[in-house]
C-alpha cells in the first residue's frame, strides 16, 4: 500500500497525551501496551494460514471474554457484543489469517510454524484490535451504543468476509449502523494515519485461462496446434483490454501471473494454462474486462484454428472497497482533533484488495477503513532521505516497529468507534 512519503510527520508520544479524551485514556493505554506487544509477539509466533485459524480465533475470543464482551463463533471467526444502553451499533472489524511466506526477518518472536508469516501485519491488526475492545470496556462513559467486535478469517483468499455474512452475522447479532477497520501502512511512520473518501481499494477477479491446441512433434509443427504460441498472442491481446477498450480515467490492471504448459523442448503441448487477475473500482468497467478476456479468449483460439474454446475460470472475487465519504472525513476530522492535525492526512486508492468491502455491501451502511503507519520515525526519516525502499506487505522482511505502530492503531481504532457511537 503506497502513500506519498512526504505527507506525514512523526507523531510523538507527547502529542499523543494532548489528545483530547484526557489523561485517563492515555493512562490506560499506557497499561496495557506491554500487554498488547506481548501478544503482537505471541501472535507473530504462531501464525496460521486462511480457514486455519483455530488457536487465533480462540485467542481473540478468550480476551474479549476477560473484558465482558458476549462472544460467539461465526463462520470460522469470533464475534464480541458489548452493549452500553442505547445508540448506535458499530462494527469494528480485523482479520486473523497469515500468507505462505517464509520469515526473514530475524526477530527474537519470528514465526515458529514453517513457510508461514504475518506478512501483512494481521497480527498488529488484532492486537490494536483487542487494546480498542479493552479501551471501550473500561471507558463506557465515553459512549453509548453496541459494540460489534468481528474477528474475521480468511481475509488473504477472500473467503472470510462471505462466510461470517452466510453464518447470520447480521442476523444473529445486532445490525450494524457503521463499519470501521485499520490496515497498516508500512510506508508511513507510526503515528499518522490516512484516509481515502471513496474507492480504497480494488475489486478483483483472479483465476484461470485454459487455451487448448493439439499436440504434436516440435519438428513438425504444421501437423499441431500449437497452444504456446496461442498463449503468447493472448497475453498480447489481453492487454488492449486496458490499453484500448477502457476509459484511460477509470483504473483498471489485468496481470498474467504465470504461463503453464508444456514438457520438453521438441514436444508441442496440448494446453497452456494463464493465470491471471484483473482489478477495477467501478463495477461496470469490472464487467467490462470480464467479458472482454472471454471475448479476446475465444477469438484467438479461432484464429489459431484451435480444436475447442477455451476454458475460463476467474472465480476468486472480492468486491471493491468503498469508504463512505461523509464518513470517512467525519473519522478523520475526530483523528485530527484527538491526535492532532499533522498527523491525520488524504492517502491514495490502491490497486491491491480486501473484502472488507462485503460488510458494507451487504449491510448497506457507512464504512470506512483507515490506514496507520508501522515504521519507526528515524528510520522512516532515513529511508525516506536515503531513497531506499522499506519492506512491503507480504514481503519476508515485514516487520511493524513496536510498540508505536499499536499505539497508534489502538487510538485511531478507539477515537473513530467513539465517533461512530456517539458521546452520551
């Protein structure tokens, strides 16, 4: 997720204890850091990949448990209710699953479960999670309303969101009147948080192109049909759907991500295999690409006078996220009030993607998601000077600086739920 480096200052701890909800959520922010590095730590340890995430799961059940939430298991997450009179029902949302990554990192709490890392900072997302829950409990005079914690799997396959929304979590529990969740940013300091009013990130389709030949021997060609040579006049093709078939102003990217087929040198193959994603805002330009690629497919194929259609498997979705504008600027305006002006700021949209968007979605309500920074000011400020490029998400080398980057996802989780639900 790139956001321009010179947009935010560092935002100091001194600054934090100016923020206006007073002393005594900052002292009890304070208490519980160590607490949450702790199970940053634990979490970072003991990864688990999408639909997997048993012990993470409980884990985050247990604690909201300690702090009075009535919990549930959902669709292979867990969900908290904490009610405080009434008011307004606010979702507040993190993610639970890790990527296939081996860990380079070399930290002293560097996962123990082989081929498996927090690459996208899920775990920085719970903790900050679990320190805004236990915030809200012990602050309920802060506000009145339902809180609606929802630890959600399978972010990373975009299963997760679909799941909990097929095991009743608007049915089950009160429906919510807004959505808020954090990503972390790892090229932006801790402190600052960003904000897009609008699309944030992208829809997606991924999946599958089979285009099929007839096979035969590498020295005689003309008696095949040769599906390598289909495939690469596809790739070709495919990219006009972007280049030429679209509204240069509408963002879209279709990427090939690998080529599959054949055996040996002098063997011409039968099929050849694309796979590929393709990513848009606007769902009408979504639906377009889509039947584009089908479209560019097939004809190819005739062309190449191949014995049958192609195949076309883009299964794996996820919508677009959209973050209600009225909404998001009135999160940000509360931000720039509690931590201060210089350290709230617009990002930029993004082409990578999230299912958060299905809540929104599905629930028709106001969501927003924030992103927060995770990089230690100094060696933000070095890097930056330095031009050198910081570890990305799902990068082995991702690492969030701690204790800063929970303690500025704690806050900015906290203060936007405060906003959402209202002063009493």
């Amino acid at each position: 997720m790139r956001t321009p480096l010179r947009l935010l200052p560092a935002l100091t701890w001194a600054a934090l204890a100016s923020a206006q909800a007073g002393p005594p959520l900052q002292e009890d922010l304070e208490a519980m850091l160590p607490r949450l590095v702790t199970l940053y730590q634990d979490l970072h340890r003991h990864p688990e990949l999408s639909g997997r995430e048993t012990r993470t799961a409980a884990r985050m059940g247990e604690l909201l448990r300690q702090d009075g939430y009535e919990v549930a298991a959902v669709g292979g997450g867990v969900v908290g209710v904490l009610r405080n009179g009434p008011g307004p029902v606010v979702l507040l949302r993190t993610d639970l699953d890790a990527l296939p990554v081996e860990e380079k990192t070399g930290l002293p709490y560097a996962s123990e479960t082989k081929g498996v890392m927090h690459a996208c900072g899920h775990d920085a997302h719970m903790a900050s999670w679990v320190g805004a829950a236990g915030l809200l409990a012990r602050r309920r005079d802060l506000w009145r309303g339902t809180v609606l914690m929802v630890g959600q799997p399978a972010e990373e396959t975009g299963e997760g969101a679909k799941a909990m929304l097929r095991d009743g979590l608007l049915t089950r529990f009160p429906k919510p009147g807004f959505a808020i969740a954090l990503h972390d940013a790892p090229d932006l300091p801790t402190g600052s948080v960003t904000y897009v009013a609008g699309y944030t990130m992208a829809a997606v389709n991924s999946g599958s192109l089979t285009l099929y030949g007839r096979g035969g021997h590498g020295a005689r060609p003309e008696a095949a049909v040769d599906p390598v040579v289909l495939a690469a006049r596809t790739v070709l093709a495919l990219q006009t759907l972007v280049s030429r078939e679209k509204d240069p102003l509408e963002p879209a990217v279709l990427t090939i991500g690998a080529i599959n087929g054949g055996t040996k040198t002098n063997v011409i193959p039968g099929e050849v295999t694309l796979l590929m994603t393709v990513r848009s805002y606007d769902p009408k330009v979504q639906a377009r690409l889509l039947a584009g690629i089908a479209r560019v497919a097939k004809g190819e194929a005739l062309a190449a006078g191949a014995p049958r259609e192609p195949l076309l498997d883009l299964g794996e979705t996820m919508p677009a996220t959209w973050n209600d504008p009225d909404f998001t600027r009135r999160l940000a305006a509360r931000l720039a009030t509690e931590l201060g002006p210089a350290a709230v700021a617009p990002g930029r949209p993004d082409m990578v993607s999230e299912d958060f968007g299905a809540y929104g979605a599905a629930a028709g309500i106001p969501s927003a998601m924030l992103r927060f920074g995770t990089v230690d000011p100094a060696r933000f400020k070095a890097a930056t000077e330095a031009g050198t490029p910081l570890p990305s998400l799902h990068s082995a080398e991702f690492a969030p600086a701690m204790p800063g980057t929970l303690r500025t996802g704690v806050l900015a989780l906290t203060f936007s739920a405060l906003e959402a639900l209202g002063r009493p």
